[in-house]
C-alpha cells in the first residue's frame, strides 16, 4: 500500500496525479437529529391536547371564560324608588298650635289658617313653661317618633326651616307647632302645595345594578 493513500481505504483506492477521492458524510447522524426534533414536537403537542382536554371535561376554560365576562361587567346606576312609609292627609292630622313668643293672639291666626288648608286643629294657647319664651327660630315641630317621617314633615311643609323633635308621646296623628320668635307667617300655600305633592310622591334615586352581559 502507498504512504499516499488513505488511512481505512484498505488499499481501495490509490491516489494518482493531483485528483482525491471525495469523502462522503455521515448521513446517519442527520437522520439521528431529525428524529429527535420531531419526537419533542410531538410530545409538545401531546402535552397541550392533553391540557386542552383537561379544560373542557372538568369546566376550567368555561369557568374562566365567565370569570373574564364577569371582570368586563361594570356597574350601572338605575332608578328604582326609595321605600317611605305613607305619608299621611293634612286631614288626618291634629295640630296643637302653641305660642313661644310674646305677640298675642299668633296662635289663634296661624290655626285658623292650618284650619283652612286642610289640617284639623287641636289645642290653641301658649306653649309650655319648657319652651315659652325660648325659642328663637321661626319654630319646632313637636309630636311622637313615629311621627318623624310622617307627620312632622307634612306639617313642616307648611313653615320651612321649622326644627323637628320627638317626644314620648303615643298619637302619631297629633302634633305641635311651637311658635319661635323668628316666625312671620306660614309659607304660601301654593309653595307648600308643591312641596306636599312632593313630598308625597319621591323622585327615584339611582341605585347600583349589574349590567347583563
């Protein structure tokens, strides 16, 4: 064998003149490495059918789904009427009319005029040692708790800025007008008959609604 040829030929080819024998590459390995990738691949897609499958038999996806809708809903304001109790007649309420200030005969002219817009009249005279000569203000509307959002505001539609106050008296139905030192006169009666058309039919307040999605 030549010192020219070469190593693992077995004396196969002989290298004559200046041409070689070209060397072939090993396929085998390239085909080793394909089939590699390939099985990751596949074994990467396996994987996620497999999560995919595991989504829909026990409800995950859909629960997510209805966690992301619900995440979009916003709350919206929609009217809906505030619950009052009923409020009550200027008939079917008794008013004492009470006089805390030093001007006489103002109880008697004010009842005549709560007589005339509807309200039954009760007791006419001066206020109690508790309140004569004590109050400042145009007056206080006095009667039992029950009465707060009953007939106190009824009443207080007649004489606007009136303080109201309960006591422990059990007749819801019967009240006092406390006469102060600021009072002039009663409101006008168109003023406090829009304010009792008000009063007795509440505009709705918005409240908060889920949206429908």
């Amino acid at each position: 064998m030549s010192m020219l040829t070469p190593p693992g030929m077995g004396g196969q080819y002989k290298i004559t003149g200046d041409k070689y024998p070209r060397m072939r590459r090993n396929r085998g390995r390239r085909r080793i490495v394909l089939a590699v990738v390939a099985s990751v691949a596949a074994l990467g897609l396996i994987g996620w059918g497999t999560l995919q499958l595991i989504d829909v038999f026990t409800g995950n996806g859909d629960n997510a789904s209805a966690a992301s809708r619900a995440a979009d809903c916003t709350a919206s304001p929609s009217p809906s009427a505030t619950p009052v109790k009923a409020v009550p007649k200027p008939g079917q309420i008794t008013v004492n009319v009470l006089n805390a200030t030093p001007r006489s005969g103002l109880a008697k002219s004010t009842a005549d005029e709560l007589k005339k817009r509807g309200f039954k009249v009760g007791e006419v005279g001066n206020a109690t040692k508790a309140y004569d000569k004590k109050v400042k203000s145009t007056g206080i509307l006095l009667g039992a708790k029950t009465a707060a959002d009953t007939a106190l505001p009824v009443l207080g539609t007649q004489l606007p800025g009136a303080q109201l106050k309960t006591d422990g008296r059990t007749k819801p139905a019967e009240v006092d007008l406390i006469l102060g030192t600021a009072f002039k006169a009663l409101t006008k009666k168109e003023d406090a008959d829009k304010a009792l058309t008000t009063l007795a039919k509440p505009a709705p307040t918005p409240s908060e609604t889920k949206q429908s999605c």
